[in-house]
C-alpha cells in the first residue's frame, strides 16, 4: 500500500542509464501465480510541470519519478514491463533500460497509450496486466499486489486504485455500489454534488484480466470534447458486457499528516516538493529501523538508495545525494553534504564537509570541517580536519593533512592523481602538484609547494628561504605615513 514501508528505491540515475540493486524482497515471488505483465504509462510531458524535462523524469530523493514506479513494478517479478514513451524523449527511454519502450506517436489519451502497448505483449497470454503511470512515484510493491489480488478474489474484469483525499480536488471520482463493486469513474468537472462528496479518488492504476484488456481497449470511443480515448471508460464496457469492476482503497497510514494528493500523481512543482516530504517521511523511517539516530529528522534529506549499517550517528542538516553508503558506528556532523561515496565503519564526517563522488573513506577516519572530497581515498585512521580539498587521491593509513593542503589535481586540460602513503604529515597550507607521490612516513614543511615526489621518510620544503631585515619594518610605516600626509596636503591645496 502506498502507507506501508517503501520497498527499496533502486540506486543512481547516471549518464542515461538506470543502475543500482532492488532492496531485498525475500518472499515477493510468492506473490506471482499468474502470468503478470505490467503497462507504464510514461508518455506525458507534464506540461503543468513547466519544463523541458519530462515529467517522468524530475526526480524524488535523488531518482527520477520513472525509476521509482519501475523499481515498484520490478519488485512483483512481472514477466514483462513495457514503458510507453513520447517523442523525442531519449532519457525517459534510457531510463526504462532494460525493459521494452514503445512509442505514443500521436497523444490522444491514456486509453490509445495501453493500445500502442499491445504489439509488445501480443506473443504472450497474460492473466493479469497493471497499467500504472510514470508519475506515481510514491507507489509501493505491496500496494500494486494488493490491488492484483482484489481483482483476482472478486474475478472482477477491472480494479482501479483510488485515495482517499480532501473532498474539493480536481480529480475523479470512484463510484461504488453498496457492496463496493464500482459503477463508474466520474471526472470531477462533470460530477454531481452528492459525487465531488466522494473521498476515493481515482489515482488510474488499474489491474485488468488480460484475457479481455485488449479487447475492451479496442473498443474505447473518442465521442467526447476533448477528442480522446479514456482508459477509465473501461469500466463501463466491462460493467455492459456483464463483467464486474472494483475499486480498492489505498491505505495512507504513513503520510503522519502530510498532503497526500501526491499519491495520485505528481504533476506539479507543488506536488513534487509534497511528493518529496512523503519519501523522505518513509526513507527516515527506514533508517531509523536500520538502527539510525537522526538528531533532527526533517533536517536531514536522505536518497532512495542511501544505505546505512547499525549505530550511525547523524546530525541536523545533512543532505545525502545518490550512491551512499554508510557503515557502522558512522558519526556524521551537522552541516555535510555527501554523494557518490562509501564511508567505513567508525569514521567521523564533518561538520560542514562534502564528499563528491567516487570517494572512499576508511575505517577510523575523520573528515573535519570545510574539507572537501572528490574521486579520493583514504585508508583507515588516516585524517584531514581542517579546511582541505582532496581531489583524485589516494591518501594511506594515519597520514594527516594540514589545514590549508590541496592536492592540485586540475592542469586546465586533465586531471591527475596524488598518492600519499601510510604515515605521511603534510603540513599547513601544502600544495601538491599531481601527478606527485609521497612515500611512506614522509613529511612536508608548512607552506610547501611539492611538485616532485618525496621518499619515504624524507621531509619536503618547497617554498623561499625566510630573509629578515632588522628594523625594515619600522622604516616602511614611517616611509608609508609620509606619504600619506602628503597625498592629503595635496587634496587640501585642491581644495
């Protein structure tokens, strides 16, 4: 149900591509006794949205709205997914890998979508087909089985899901008899008083008996104003060829107060940023049951694929991007921001550091305040808590970099690596010159510039020798002053 426990949001949307494990689902292939195949509706460019993205692709908790309805669909092991696609929409395509796309040439509603979906599934006979929508990102494994299953106890020819929201909505509503067998799905501008009274509203996912699906589809008329084929008129086909139809109530236990028109759909910037509060509600929820103490929850945003071991301290205001995992007995301080990174059990983050991608923190570690990270590693107790930047480095085990050290990984055309070895001191304000290596037990001085490697155990200085000049400093203020009062007596004569 959407209210339950989110199943696990699969990991990194990168470079096109969908990537990352599915939460364990020990037991979701017991659910499948049927042959099921699943329909996502992902051709809409969400025009409310106002963006050149499509819908399907803004993303909650750092995954594209698309991944979390496939990662949903994914859990129940339908024996295929086929995603209904736009024109010109390449990154809704990709982002659909592996499953099979299809095209909507010509968009003339969510009724023509299923039937472009047809010659997809046709070399198969399915019992069961969900046809779900690329903006119900908050959707649930549980939630979709629930309503295969309503369809399957009642033998009902269609189960269409609704959610129970505020009354004055935009949108339709679920009619139902008194012994909940749907009548109609009534849109809201066209509904009685007695019907926009009606709580269910219906958010279109449906589960159809795949026996009739097509059938009923190829029978869908665009007699009305907007010249378009509805998918919700399948139900009355279904109810005038004798067939019953159902409608199942999500249940929204979790939303702890929370808007939950989101649930139907995002559409909107609103929605999304409403949608968004909702995930991070259930992602905290997880993390506090993989036994993590959160300070201050709502400051802390988390990723659909974030990944925390057992005794993980975090503080208030930290945001988590994609592809992190934290191990054991983690503290992580207030005010970090952390992506793309791996952080070893009983290493201490922060406060105020980012870890950028493809960095590697090792057990025992601290990473301290203003430090920053990228494509770096660091081996266990090794240490930079001041005011660093580690870019493309490998960084050994107890080396301890000075504030004020950066590794100059960047020559304006490539990037290089620096390598310090285990036990190395670089001093305050060192800069290293990649590509350069530091030998094991090696130390730099204070202000260093090293641009050449440094041997084990040596010690570095690259900097001028110190020449002092006594009394120089008294003439030069004297010296200044003189030239002070005299550039005022000229503006005096000026004047």
């Amino acid at each position: 149900m959407f209210g339950e426990s989110p199943a696990a949001q699969a990991n990194l949307f990168a470079a096109g591509h969908r990537a990352g494990t599915l939460a364990d689902h020990s037991g979701q292939g017991a659910m499948r006794k049927n042959r099921l195949a699943i329909i996502v509706l992902a051709a809409g460019k969400g025009t409310r949205m106002r963006s050149d993205l499509p819908k399907v692709m803004h993303k909650l908790a750092g995954l594209p709205m698309l991944c979390h309805v496939l990662n949903a669909c994914e859990a129940l092991q339908p024996e295929r997914i086929v995603v209904v696609v736009g024109p010109d929409m390449p990154s809704v395509e990709a982002a659909a890998r592996p499953h099979a796309t299809v095209l909507q040439a010509e968009q003339r509603g969510t009724g023509q979508a299923v039937g472009t979906a047809r010659p997809a599934l046709a070399d198969a006979a399915f019992d069961d087909v969900l046809i779900v929508y690329g903006d119900t990102a908050l959707i649930t494994p549980e939630t979709l089985q629930r309503l295969l299953d309503e369809r399957r106890a009642s033998a009902a020819a269609v189960a269409v899901l609704g959610i129970p929201v505020a009354t004055e909505n935009r949108y339709g509503r679920l009619v139902q008899d008194a012994s909940g067998n749907l009548q109609a799905i009534v849109e809201a501008a066209e509904a009685t008083a007695e019907q926009l009274a009606i709580p269910l509203c219906n958010c279109g996912v449906m589960a159809v008996d795949g026996a009739v699906l097509f059938d009923l589809v190829g029978r869908l008329s665009a007699d009305n104003a907007k010249g378009e084929y509805y998918l919700t008129d399948l139900v009355a086909l279904a109810r005038a060829d004798g067939r019953t139809a159902r409608a199942l109530a999500a249940e929204t236990g979790d939303l702890g107060g929370l808007d939950p028109r989101p649930l139907l759909g995002i559409d909107t910037r609103e929605l999304q940023a409403a949608g968004e509060a909702i995930l991070q509600r259930r992602l905290r929820a997880r993390a506090f049951a993989a036994g993590v103490t959160l300070t201050d929850p709502a400051s802390v945003f988390l990723a659909a694929d974030t990944r925390f071991g057992r005794d993980v301290a975090i503080g208030p205001h930290v945001v988590f991007g994609p592809g992190v995992t934290v191990e054991d007995r983690v503290e992580i301080k207030p005010f970090c921001h952390i992506e793309g990174a791996v952080i070893r059990s009983g290493a201490v983050i922060g406060p105020f550091a980012r870890l950028r991608p493809d960095s590697d923190i090792g057990p025992d570690a601290h990473i301290g305040n203003f430090v920053e990270l990228k494509n770096a590693r660091l081996g266990r107790g090794a240490k930079a808590n001041h005011l660093a930047y580690l870019g493309d480095a490998e960084i050994g085990a107890r080396s301890n970099i000075g504030a004020g050290a950066i590794t100059c990984n960047y020559d304006g055309v490539f990037k290089h690596r620096t390598v310090i070895g285990n036990d190395v001191f670089v001093g305050t304000n060192t800069s290293l010159v990649a590509p350069v290596t530091l030998g094991d037990g090696a130390a730099t001085a204070a202000g260093s510039v090293i641009t050449s490697d440094v041997a084990p155990d040596a010690f570095a200085i690259g900097r001028a020798r110190q020449v002092d000049k006594p009394g120089h400093a008294a003439k030069f203020r004297a010296e200044r002053r003189r030239a002070k009062a005299a550039q005022q007596g000229e503006r005096s004569d000026k004047e």
